[in-house]
C-alpha cells in the first residue's frame, strides 16, 4: 500500500503518529535503533561483518536480495528464496537463519555474518580450510551455506556422531552430493569426540 | 512479493492498539513470506511482533508456559521441555530445519498453512485460498492429503508437528485481541474443519492473536514421544506422525493420549483409540488391538490410501517405543 | 607428475571464501531485473494479456509479450513458442509475458500482477493417455545411434529358451535441481551482446544467440566462469538467457533475470517419464540367449521440440549375448521438452535392465553376481567392435570384497538387525566414453606463470583443476604458477560440459597446446643459449620449476619471455577426437553394491552402506574424481528413492514445483560410501587414458537399490521411486 495515502492515513488512527512517513522516518531508520514503521523505500543501516552497510531498503526486501543485489557480498547464495535449501544461511546475533526468509528492515541492530565475515584476511577459518581440505564441494553454489551451518553447528555442539552432523546439517541440499565429505570437514574441525571447534 | 508498510510497535498493548483490518502479524516470517513470495496472501501490512515480550518459555504452577513468539530451537532445547513434556521436543526437532527451527516461533508453528500444492500454487483453483473455485486435489494428485477431516470442498492438511504434540497433551491457548483482554482456549477448539468454508482454519477473531500455549504436567506427559514417518530422513513433513503418551502404572494404562499430524485437516486426537487403552495392561496385544482402530472413520481421496494402513502401523510403533 | 595426485581443488578457495562468482552476481551498470509469466493452460491460445495494472507499478519499465516482442531469426531454433514468438500454449509454464522494472522486487511484484486470458484447448498432459501416439523419434541420439537395434533373432530365442523374464518398468519425470537457478544478465552494446549466463556450454549459448538475433558470432560474448551445477539443464541455450536479451534490447540497458526455482520446473527441461518393456532369456545355467528392450518416452509438442530418452543403448553392448533387439519411441504430450539429465539414457535404462537382470538370477537361484560375470562381453555384442578399454570385471571382483559381498544370503528377507530387515543388492555402470573437438591456448607470462586458457566450463567436476594439472607437467611449473581461465567466448572453443567429455576433450588440446609451448621455449633458449650448454639439442633440454634446464646451466622462464621483449610466448592446439577411435566401442564401466535397511512395520528405505568400484579409465585429479563417483552415487540415491516431478492430470501443472516437496537427498539420507578406482587407460579415446566419470557413477543405483529392496523384503518394485507407499503390501 502507499503510506503517504491520506484516507489510509487517517483510517490508521493511533498508528498513524508510528507509520508518519517523512524524513523524520529515514532519519530514525539510519539510526541503530530499529524503526518504528518501515514504507517504501527508506534508507537503513545494517551491520554486516562488523561493518555499517548503507541500504536502500522496502519492507519486502529480503535480506538475501538486499545483500546480493546491494552490496558486494554475494557469497550468500539463492538457491530456492522458499527457506527449502539453506543455500542462503547466514548468522543473525550469532545464530544460523535464512536470509531469504529474513525481511532486511527487521535485521538494523542486529549483527549479521555472512561467508564473507568468515576468514582474517588471508587466513582461512577452520571450517573453511578443512572443506577445502576434503573437498566438501563441487560446484560451490552450497558452500558458503554449508560452511556458514557447520560453523554454527560446532557451537549448538551437535556434533557426537557423524549421523549426528548429518541430521543437523539436514538444512542445507548439495545436489552434487558433496554431503560425506561436508561431513568429514566438520568431523575434522571438531575432533573425533567432537568436543574440540 | 507485494509492497506493504512494516511497523514495529512495543508491547503486546502497542501490538493490539495499532491493529487495522488487514494486518497480518509477522513472527519469524518462515511460513508468511513464503506465502507472500507466492502471492498466496499479499496483506498491505505487516506487524512485527519482535518488540513483543512473548518470548519466554517458564513453569507456572507446574504448567508449561509457551510464549508465542518463543522459538522452535528454544523449546526444544529447553531442560524442563525435553524432561516433562518431551514429545513437544521431539515433534519439533523433526520439524524443518535447524535454520528454520532457529527462526519459527511457537504462535507462527501453530499457524502455518497447509503445504498442498494446489494451495501454494496461485496457478491452481483452490476453495482455501479462493474460495469457491474449486477443489481440483480431490481428483488430483493427492497423495500426501488428508483422510481425516476434511470435506467435498478441501482435503489440505495441517503440516506442522508441535501442534500434534500439543494436542495430544490437551494444551490450551492464550488469545489476545485488539480491545477485549485475553481469553483461554482449548487447542481442540482452536482449530477449524474445512466443511463448506476451508478459508476459515482456526477460531482466531479479527486482530486477535496467540500470545502463550499453556501445557498441564502429567505421567502421561513425561512418558511421551513422536514417531514421524516421511518420504526422507530429515527436513521433509509428515505422511503420518503420531504424538503419543502413556501413564502406566502397576503395568496398567491409566492414561492414555494419541494424536496424529500429516493426516488430518487439523492435529487429529484419537479418543476412541484411547478409550480402548485405558485400563488395559500395556502388552503388545492391546497395542496391536487399539492401533487397529487408528485408521477408523478415514477417508481415502485416492492416492492417500496408504496412509490409513501407515496410520495403524505408525501409532503401534508409537505405543510399543513409548512402552518400553 | 601432479597428474595423478590428490590436490585441492584450485577453485576450492573461492568458492569457501564466497569470492566465486556465478552468473547473477556480475552488476553491469545501471542494470534492471526481469521476471517470467508462465501459462496456467496446457493448451489452446493466450487470448490477450491485461498488462495496465502491472504497467503502472512503481518501477516498471516494460512489459514484453507475443505482442510487442521483437521477431527472432527462428530458423533452426530447436525451442521455437517460450520465445514469444507467437500466441499458441503447448504445456502449463509456458512462458508468456517477462516484466522488466528498476529492482527485483518491483518486477515481482509487478509479473504476479500481469492478467492472462486463454482460449483453452485440450491437452494431453500424461504420456498414459497417448501411448497409441508413439511414433519414431525424428531426431534420435544426435544421429549417432538408430532409434532401432535388432542383432541375431530375440523373438526366436525368445520363444525357445528354458528361462524367461518379462516386465515393464517405469520412472518418472526428474528435474535436475541445481542449487544455482538458471540465470542470465544481458547488456547490448549497438549490435554486440554480452550475457553473463549459468551455462554448460557458452559456445552453444553463443552459436544460438548469434543465430536468434540476427548478428556474427563474434559479436556475442558468453561470461560463465562458474556454474551452480547444472546435471543437464544448463546445456542447451534455453528461453530465459534469450528472453534475458530481448529484454535487455527493449529497455536498452542491461537486464538480469534469475529463474525462481518453481520456474526451474518449466524452462529448463527434465529427464522424460519412460514406460519400458524387458524381455530376457537364458539356459538354466544363466547365459543370456536374448534381450528385447522397448523405450517409451514422452516428449513436448514437436512445435516445441523433441527429445529423445535413449533408453537402451546399453543393452546393446554390455553382456554377451547372440540375440538382442532394443527399440525407443517417443510420446508427444502437452509437457516442456525434456532434455539430458545426468547419465540420460543410462539412468533410466540400466534401471531397467539390471532390474531384469536381478529377477532373472532370482529365476534362476543364481547369485547376481555370478551372472553377470557368467555374460561378461569381451566386445559389444551389437557393434561387434572391441572395447577400447574395459576394467569391469575387476571393479565386479573389488567392489565385491570390499562390501563383503559374499556375506549376502539368497532368499529375501534373510539378513535382519533385529527386526529391522537388511538386503543387499547390485547392478552393473556402464556409460559411454565421449570426446569432441576442442581447441586450448596457452601463454607464457613474463612474470613465469602460464595461462591456460579454454573456452570450457567448470559446473564443479574440477575442470579449473585438471587443465592446470596438464600443462604444469608438462611445462615443468609448480600448480602455483598455472592460471587456468575459462568460462569465456572469447578464449579457443570447446565443447559443453556435457556427456562425461569434458576431460577426455579438452585434456588433450591443453597437453598439446603445453607441449608446442615447450617446443617454443625450447627454440628460444637455443636462440640464446648460455655458453655451457655448447652444442645442446632440443632433446638435452629439459623444463622444470620453471627454467628450461640444459647441461650444466639453467634460462628461467621469465629471462625468456622478457628478453623477447613481448607481453607472452603463446601456442595454441586445435585437437579432434582420433580416428581410430570409430573402430572401438567405448565406455566407462563400474559395479555398484548396495545395503539397505527397511522398517518392517512402516516400510521406510535407508541406504545404510554403499561401494561402488569404477573403471573411469586413468584418473587426472582422485579427489575431484572421487567427489564425481559419491556425487554420482548420491544424485542416484534421489533417483532410487524420493524424485518425482508431479503433474496434475487435469490441467498438466506441476504440483510439487520447489524444492520442499520435489524430494532431493539430504545429508542424512546418505550413508558412508567408499569409491574404488578401477583405472583400465582408455588409449585408443585419448592418449591421456581417460574416460568420463560425471554420470558412471549414478547409473545402476536405482536398480541396485530396488534390488537390495527386493532382497529386504521380497517386494519388487518396478516403478520408481521406491516410497514406503510401494512397500506397505
């Protein structure tokens, strides 16, 4: 609907002192805080990889489109848009989600790691060498969704068993089938017992 | 996806306050932006209800209280969850994924819409999401619909597992609706059958919402599990699953619980399988006699038959695990 | 020699890193998005297209359909009505309008809001209600094979023989389902193009391109240097890239369209529903007196195109046997056209036959191993030619101890873990040994790295990998110092990554290429040569760690090339497939044993273990080889056990359009696999000894599966997927 509508603005009643869409809103939505209304479209800052991202955000924008189509970060992957292949998994305050399914105004305040949040500079994180190291991909569309649930995974400490990691990495479709090698990168990042990562 | 305004008000007063005709209420957004990308549902706005305070999972009097808004990966995790009600556990780690467990919340769990094909796709007629125009899964492709409860006008399924659970335990909801307090309903009566009208699926009232599931304690409780049969290992919803819970004592079923997800047009209760347990020895051979019944009063559209028989067969595995 | 040996993929650190970059991912300047409209009829005619409502959304630019669309070139277009060419419906999904706006989100929006009316017509939307419609391909096997095969006389050996076995098998229409959905950005420059599109063949993308709009090859660029997976359906120029152009010509600037994966189900083709018919006879000692294998396969309205599932090619060649007659007819059908799908023809067809093959050793209470071994083909039957190369009985008498074979009792439902009902069962790979022309080029740079560049495709089966691998023996480099670049129309063509070639196609131009590059630096370090090399010849001199080495003193690659004073030393290879290779038949072969365990109340299939052994000729890069074979393994997993695209009959729509409900394998639906390399060098293909690994090792699968099924609870299952529903008897 458009906001600036005046019958839909007074209809709102109470609401509309929340919903008033002006500079005023934009300049609320560049703060940390999180808006108190969101309309087409109006700036906002999102933090991606401990960095302040600029982005020109609608409510419907996805977190999964915002960061694809405005910025460069475009390790994190579209495979469905339908939260029916991990593809998209990124962090949000530390926890694996997916993007797709994540309305990009809803993450300000938050802190969102992407694949590319992953490795310092040069030095690759454990996960990421040892999928390297086993050949946990082949088309690499899945990887950074893979990587960026196994690294979630070693901290939710589901990892005793292989079929263990297998059940919780369930999430994430390779269609190469990369899958026994995904699971002996994560076997090797956690140890044995899989207690270590 | 539809252009729509997003507000974020405080509180579940703000939330209520600011409700208009129209809003629809975004949790963890799993199941409603799926159905907004599909233009299955297009509401011209959205509340967020992150700013809720509805998120706490605590014992009251014994009770399990479940804020709406708490998430799948919280109450399945949560010590006291898995060590007196742990069918609700259970029923949703085998729910989705683990991504998806981490954003869907309890209320939004509640309230997913069916998976049916023919709902999801705007391409096909469909009486749920349009109503009048046609039922075209009760001569279609309907393997994975409903043998119980549904009607000539919609066979669609309720997909999710934690209400399964929760039936079976005689959970009871907290509603909340814009000017007119809070009111407590049981989940059977929450739920709606399609009859003639499969675009109305729950008692829900203008702006009301689910604000907290509460869960009464028992034997029956904490001796309980999910049995969830389906086409893959993981991350695939039920054909046929079955929450059940036992309260044996002296080798005698004092109480006994079974619900089923994947077959009906809503969580489906079972009483009558229950009533034949009741008071019988928990053996085998009253398992076998009671699980016969499971499939009683099913309807097959077709493609779904194999669900009576896998029906009896997945609430007997159900009583034999819970057993022993 | 780093041929051979076990490295990381040399694109691995990209894609961990996220830094790889796939066709949507590329931003043109001042780039707009494109979203399709798809038919909700399976036939009849687009009446008229309400676009006012879409037209005056926020951001839209245009919106194309039959209309307004430009007229393409059609002639030789195998994919002539989802162009918006013209009126006519030939399957639900067709494409029929694409909505262009500044973002993605408005062109969403905008495409869900565009009105079609239709004058329905009836369809035939299954390939049942046709079958009095077969009729003989037109086009069958690209010409290489006859749609026909009749060698000695089936029928009589037939009627005469001590042991018969007749059945008809189903599979049912598959879609590949890459995790990367079909994408192409297009921008035009005057009459140059440029798409940036996921494709596994960017000479094919260019050739069609070029050809639908009218301008020179030249003047169209394809940029594809990595693929999200394709199994197929990324290897003919579908609609959506061309639409992406047209799109991009009608607003003038440049234009992305990414496929949603419901579209994934309608644009791309898919592995065609087969209805096909086995006949096998035998004396009672197991030897194979004759085989009659009849293919049916639904294929698209001939308007649309035609598509050919070839079925039972492999029955032609793989046992030993006097008699065998094979046939293939397609069923036209209100359906998109199929297309190849990883291991097409072999797939569905070895389902087939080496389903027959178990029940005729259950026939006969002979273990299925043991027959196989007992029609073992020293040549193919029907060719009569020999084998280039042929390692099968080995990878039968490996794969076999490896899994323990022996172990396996006969009767069904006789190896339990508790209640729970074990079986075990195998079936024999077999895919032929393909090659194309290609051509590389390889640069000396001043700075000591060569370049290696092709215009191949890596789709993830580690082409990036084994062209460096090549040209660093021979050139004498360590890997760090081989760039490899390909994904791109302007470097030297070769063909698509497509029927297992890849390898076996472009190896040899880069080792020819590496080797005239070689000779060159050769030439030049005698031009010049250091004094203590004397009177050396070309055959004292060696390369190694980057210096040509020569008796007693030593030119560095980067002395040579800068005291050139150019930018390289270049040599390039033009390489055609041997002829001596018509003389041969030759494939890749393999064994596949499988364990399964099956609930016994709720009939649920677990594949619990898994040994395939492979005879994938020399083997360039084991661990990206491996990958291939589990892949392989996996993707048949889906095959064997959960894919099925789902059409409503009435209104022939795709049902279970997404991944959620199209059921593809998950990580726990996969069991330990151990892959064996069987190298039997195919040397008469190429001189490298390779042959083709990426669809070997899913053909057998389902049938291994559903005979380890079989031997777990007696069921024989015919019709695939094998769910429980199946089971529940």
């Amino acid at each position: 609907m458009e906001t600036s509508n005046p019958t839909r603005r007074a209809v709102l009643g109470t609401a509309a002192a929340l919903t008033a869409f002006s500079t005023a809103a934009s300049r609320a939505a560049r703060s940390e805080q999180p808006p108190a209304s969101v309309s087409p479209p109006s700036q906002a800052l999102i933090r991606v990889n401990g960095k302040q991202l600029t982005l020109e955000l609608e409510p419907r924008t996805t977190l999964l489109d915002a960061l694809r189509e405005q910025t460069d970060l475009h390790g994190t992957k579209k495979g469905c848009d339908q939260g029916a292949c991990g593809a998209c998994t990124v962090h949000i305050d530390g926890k694996r989600v997916l993007s797709c399914l994540t309305l990009a105004v809803r993450c300000v305040g938050k802190e969102i790691t992407t694949i590319e949040g992953l490795a310092d500079g040069d030095t690759l994180h454990p996960m990421q060498a040892a999928f390297l190291a086993h050949d946990g991909m082949q088309c690499g569309y899945c990887t950074p969704g893979q990587i960026m649930s196994a690294v979630a995974l070693v901290k939710e400490g589901h990892t005793q068993s292989d079929a263990e990691i297998a059940e919780w990495m369930s999430g994430n479709i390779c269609r190469c089938g990369a899958y026994p090698n995904i699971v002996a990168a994560i076997r090797e990042v956690v140890g044995p017992d899989g207690k270590r990562g | 996806m539809q252009s729509f305004e997003l507000i974020r008000p405080r509180g579940i007063d703000g939330i209520l306050s600011d409700w208009h005709p129209g809003d629809a209420f975004i949790a963890g957004g799993t199941d409603l932006l799926q159905l907004m990308k599909n233009d299955v549902v297009a509401p011209e706005r959205l509340t967020d209800l992150d700013n809720s305070d509805l998120h706490a999972i605590s014992l009251v009097d014994g009770s399990l209280h479940l804020g709406a808004l708490a998430t799948m990966a919280e109450v399945a995790a949560h010590v006291d969850v898995k060590r007196e009600w742990p069918v609700i556990s259970q029923a949703l780690l085998l729910s989705a994924s683990p991504q998806v467990r981490n954003m869907g919340t309890v209320g939004g769990n509640l309230l997913q819409r069916t998976r049916c094909g023919y709902f999801r796709d705007v391409g096909f007629d469909c009486n749920k999401r349009r109503p009048g125009s046609g039922c075209p899964a009760l001569r279609g492709d309907n393997r994975e619909l409903a043998i119980f409860g549904g009607s000539s006008h919609c066979i669609a399924t309720h997909p999710s597992d934690l209400p399964v659970a929760l039936m079976a335990l005689d959970a009871q909801l907290d509603l909340a609706a814009p000017g007119s307090g809070t009111r407590r309903l049981p989940l059977a009566q929450f739920y709606r059958l399609p009859g003639d009208t499969p675009h109305i699926e729950t008692a829900l009232r203008p702006g009301e919402m689910i604000t907290n599931v509460v869960v009464p304690p028992g034997p029956h409780a904490r001796n309980s599990l999910y049995v969830k049969v389906r086409d893959r290992t993981s991350f695939a919803f039920a054909l046929v699953s079955a929450a059940v819970g036992l309260a044996v004592s002296d080798g005698v079923i004092r109480d006994a619980r079974i619900a089923l997800g994947g077959v009906g047009a809503m969580p489906w209760r079972l009483p009558h399988v229950e009533a034949a347990l009741r008071g019988q020895r928990a053996d085998t051979s009253v398992f076998e006699t009671a699980a016969a019944r499971a499939g009683d009063g099913a309807i097959s559209a077709g493609l779904n038959k194999f669900k009576i028989e896998l029906t009896r067969r997945t609430v007997l595995r159900a009583l034999r695990t819970v057993a022993a | 020699m780093i041929v051979g040996q076990s490295i990381e993929r040399l694109d691995g650190r990209l894609k961990v890193t996220g830094r790889a970059r796939y066709a949507a991912e590329f931003k043109p300047p001042n780039m707009a998005h494109a979203v399709l409209v798809q038919s909700t009829v399976a036939a009849g005619t687009v009446a008229g297209i309400d676009t006012t409502a879409a037209k005056a959304m926020p951001g839209v630019l245009q919106i194309m359909t039959s209309a307004n669309a430009e007229k393409l070139n059609l002639k030789g277009a195998s994919v002539l009505q989802p162009l918006l060419q013209g009126n006519e419906i030939f399957h639900n999904g067709q494409h029929v309008a694409i909505v262009i706006a500044t973002t993605l989100q408005q062109a969403q929006a905008a495409a869900a809001r565009v009105r079609v009316r239709y004058n329905p017509a009836e369809a035939v939307t299954m390939m049942e209600a046709a079958l009095n419609q077969a009729s003989v391909p037109r086009n069958f096997s690209n010409g290489r094979a006859e749609p026909d095969s009749r060698t000695g006389d089936p029928d009589a050996a037939m009627t005469s023989a001590a042991v018969r076995v007749e059945a008809t098998y189903t599979t049912p229409i598959e879609h590949h389902n890459p995790m990367e959905p079909h994408a192409t950005i297009a921008s035009w420059d005057g009459d140059r193009l440029t798409v940036w599109t996921a494709t596994q063949g960017i000479s094919g993308a260019q050739l069609t391109l070029a050809s639908l709009f009218g301008v020179p090859k030249e003047n169209v660029t394809v940029i594809c240097p990595f693929v999200g997976g394709g199994f197929g359906c990324k290897g003919t120029n579908w609609p959506p890239a061309t639409l992406t152009a047209m799109a991009a010509r009608e607003v003038n600037r440049p234009v992305k369209l990414e496929v949603t994966r419901q579209q994934m189900f309608t644009s791309n083709g898919y592995r065609a529903r087969t209805i096909q018919k086995l006949k096998l006879a035998a004396n009672k000692d197991g030897k194979l007196l004759a085989i009659q294998h009849d293919g049916l396969a639904q294929t698209s309205m001939p308007e649309v195109g035609e598509f050919a599932e070839a079925v039972g090619l492999a029955s032609r060649m793989l046992y030993a046997c006097p008699n065998i007659g094979t046939s293939h007819r397609v069923v036209a059908i209100n359906q998109g056209l199929p297309t190849y799908m990883r291991a097409p023809g072999e797939a569905s067809g070895m389902f087939a036959l080496e389903s027959a093959m178990d029940e005729l050793a259950v026939r006969l209470a002979i273990d299925p191993l043991k027959l196989r071994l007992a029609n073992y083909a020293n040549a193919d039957a029907t060719s009569g030619k020999p084998f280039s190369s042929k390692g099968l009985r080995e990878c039968y008498e490996k794969g076999a101890a490896a899994f323990g074979w022996q172990r396996r009792t006969q009767a069904p439902g006789s190896m339990r873990d508790g209640r729970v009902l074990i079986g075990v069962g195998m079936a024999t790979a077999t895919y032929p040994t393909n090659r194309s022309p290609a051509s590389a080029q390889i640069r000396m740079m001043p700075d000591g790295t060569a370049v290696v560049r092709s215009g191949t495709q890596d789709i993830g089966t580690g082409t990036y990998t084994t062209m460096a691998q090549i040209a660093a023996d021979v050139l004498g480099l360590p890997l760090e110092r081989v760039r490899v670049e390909l994904g791109d129309s302007r470097l030297p063509p070769a063909p698509g990554s497509g029927g297992s070639m890849t390898t076996a196609s472009v190896l040899p131009a880069v080792q020819s290429a590496a080797i005239q590059l070689r000779d060159k630096l050769f030439v030049l370090a005698l031009a010049r040569p250091p004094a203590a090399w004397g009177t050396a010849a070309k055959s004292d001199l060696r390369l190694e760690n980057g210096v040509v080495q020569g008796p007693g003193a030593q030119v560095s690659f980067i002395d040579l090339v800068t005291r050139e004073a150019v930018s390289f030393v270049e040599a390039a290879a033009d390489v055609n497939p041997d002829a001596a290779s018509k003389d041969h038949s030759s494939h890749a072969f393999g064994a596949q044993f499988a364990e399964v365990r099956v609930d016994p109340d709720l009939r649920t299939v677990k594949v619990s273990r898994w040994v395939g052994a492979f005879d994938c000729g020399r083997v360039i890069s084991p661990k990206t080889a491996r990958s291939q074979l589990i892949g392989g393994i996996v993707f048949g997993i889906g095959m064997a056990l959960m894919e099925e695209t789902r059409v409503d009959a009435e209104t022939g729509r795709t049902v279970n359009a997404n991944i959620a409900d199209y059921l593809v394998p998950v990580n726990a639906d996969v069991p330990e696999i151990e892959t064996i390399f069987v190298e039997a060098p195919d040397l008469v293909t190429t001189g490298l000894g390779v042959k083709g690994i990426g669809e070997l090792p899913m053909v057998g699968v389902a049938a291994a599966i559903a005979n380890a099924v079989w031997h777990a609870t007696g069921v024989r299952i015919r019709d695939l997927p094998i769910r429980l529903d199946k089971l529940l008897v």
